[in-house]
C-alpha cells in the first residue's frame, strides 16, 4: 500500500512539473494539487475511458450483484449509457453506483473504505495452496 501511496504522489507531483502555472504565489502548487485531486477522486471508469459526470459521480457503492449501476457505451460507441446492477432497484431505493474490482489497498487509497465483500481480495491458505475469496465464503441472511 506504501508504494501505491508514493506512486500517486509521484504522478501529482509530475502533473504539476508538466501543466502546473505558477505566477509565483504561495500555494499555487497545491492549489493544483488539490484540483488533480478533486477531478480524479469524481472521475468514472467506462470501459477504457474515464469521465466526468456531474452528480452522478457522488453515487454511493454497492456491487452489481447489490443492484450497484455501472457504466457502458452504447453498441454504436456514441453514448455512453447508465445501467442498474444485476438485480434491478426497487421504487424509492437509493441509486448506487458499482466501482468495480480493487484491492483492498485500491479501496482505501482510492475510497476511503472497504466494502462488505471484495470478491477480488484473496487470501492464500499455505498448507493447500488454495485460494479463498468472499466468494468462497456463504452469506447469513
């Protein structure tokens, strides 16, 4: 997690030396900083694409299988189209958006906290050498 920490603050401090103005003012540097920021923490993955998309952007998570929305483009590749997780959304249920498969690292870094199953975190169980993920492990409703 430490290197991916260093690794984002690397690549600010290069958006900086490449597009960053300064008319010599104290703060203008982190003033772009936090800009970097700000645009990055709002920006939404649609296939190989990232965009804004105001408001939408600040949709809590819930995974697909949850009823979490995801974004794709359209069959011609001219818009790009909000669709409702696996299960659908009940009338007067919040509108959530899926932020896909992280780490658990990704997700501190990137989000700030965990979600309640991350499928894509695993662990290794030394003896077997097998795998378990959240996948493997059945819910209690």
């Amino acid at each position: 997690m430490l290197r991916e920490i260093e690794d984002a603050r690397v690549w600010r401090n290069k958006q900086w030396e490449l597009f960053g103005v300064s008319d010599g003012a104290l703060g203008d540097q982190q003033r772009f900083l936090d800009a970097i920021d700000l645009v990055s923490s709002r920006t939404i993955r649609c296939g190989s694409n990232f965009m804004l998309v105001p408001f939408v952007d600040m949709a809590n998570h819930a995974s697909r299988e949850q009823g979490g929305g995801f974004f794709q483009l359209s069959d011609n590749d001219e818009a790009v189209e909000l669709r409702i997780g696996d299960r659908g959304i009940r009338k007067g249920e919040e509108v959530c958006l899926d932020y896909g498969g992280r780490s658990n690292e990704e997700w501190l870094i990137h989000y700030g906290f965990l979600p309640d199953r991350n499928s894509v975190e695993s662990v290794l169980l030394p003896a077997s050498q097998h795998r378990v993920t959240w996948d493997d492990v059945r819910s209690v409703n």
